[in-house]
C-alpha cells in the first residue's frame, strides 16, 4: 500500500511526478522549469490555503531558485529537501532519481520557514566555524544536513536556520 501524502507536492516536472506517483499517492503541482508563471503561482496558493504546499525541488541552482520564488510569493508552504548524492545519475540531478527510501525520508523531514527571524546572530554563526575557517563547509553541511534545510552556502544557511528559529544552543548541541 502506497504512502499518502496529504498536502499538494509542488514539483519542477512531470518525470518528478511520475516517479513520486509510482511510490505514492500523492498529488503535484509541475512549473515547468525556473521561470515559475503568476498561473502557476495562483495555482501554488489556492493548494496552499485547501491542502497545504510541500516544495520538493532538485537539489541544484534552478531548483533552489524555484524555491526562492514561491517561498516568497507564498509564505508558510512546508519544503522537502533531497540530497544531491541521493537524487543524481552520472549525468543528472533530480527528484525524478531518487529512490523511494530517500524520497521519503525528505518528505518526512520537511521544514517550514518562519517570516519572523530567530535571534541566531552573524557573530555567532562566525564563533560557531560555520563560516570563515577552513572547515566551515564541513560543518555548514552537518547542520544542514541535521535540520534537513539542504545544502547551501554560508548566506543561505544563516537565512534558513534563523527563519527555522534555531538557536546558538541548539547549533552547539550539534
């Protein structure tokens, strides 16, 4: 029997539909790429405010601005991260290559970002060595990793941990 999903997946396309159909029951949403339509968007709102808005991009550049773009045209939808290594063939990247164990895994880790900001401060992201040594990316990619935001950079990990709320203690607990 089919895992269900209850809110709408909010995907880039129809191989990312078709393979997350074949694994569950689950509706989507397609954008067609990263030029994201105000149809589209439309679209994303009206599941968000019946069902609730998952968005399970690829974990590559047009995926993470697809992302950006609904995060800011439509606040409070849940997003699903995939790690590259999990999502990718010798040539490609994608939702659409990952196995259904990975899958749900992101899906069942999914993260909600707050509009208000937490009280983590830049001086605190620089005292924890995410940023600015020699190992900040190791320790970036824990992090994300642990509080499943995906992978990124020192900017956007900042932007997403605050926006998740999560404090200094709760980084040097990790």
């Amino acid at each position: 029997m089919k895992e269900k999903i209850k809110e709408i997946l909010v995907v880039e396309g129809k191989n990312d539909t078709n393979t997350l159909q074949s694994y569950f029951e689950c509706d989507t949403i397609e954008t067609g790429g990263d030029q994201v339509s105000q149809e589209t968007i439309e679209r994303i709102k009206e599941a968000q405010a019946r069902r609730g808005v998952i968005v399970f991009t690829d974990p590559d550049t047009p995926g993470e601005h697809i992302r950006r773009l609904i995060k800011e045209a439509v606040p409070g939808c849940k997003h699903a991260f995939i790690e590259k290594e999990k999502a990718r063939t010798k040539r490609k990247v994608g939702v659409e290559h990952a196995s259904k164990e990975d899958l749900w895994e992101a899906l069942s880790h999914c993260v909600t970002f707050s509009e208000e900001t937490g009280s983590l401060r830049w001086e605190d992201f620089v005292d924890l060595g995410l940023t600015g040594s020699s190992d900040s990316a190791l320790r970036r990619d824990r992090i994300c990793r642990q509080f499943h935001i995906g992978k990124c950079n020192a900017k956007t990990c900042f932007k997403r941990l605050n926006q998740m709320q999560i404090t200094r203690k709760e980084l040097e607990k990790e």
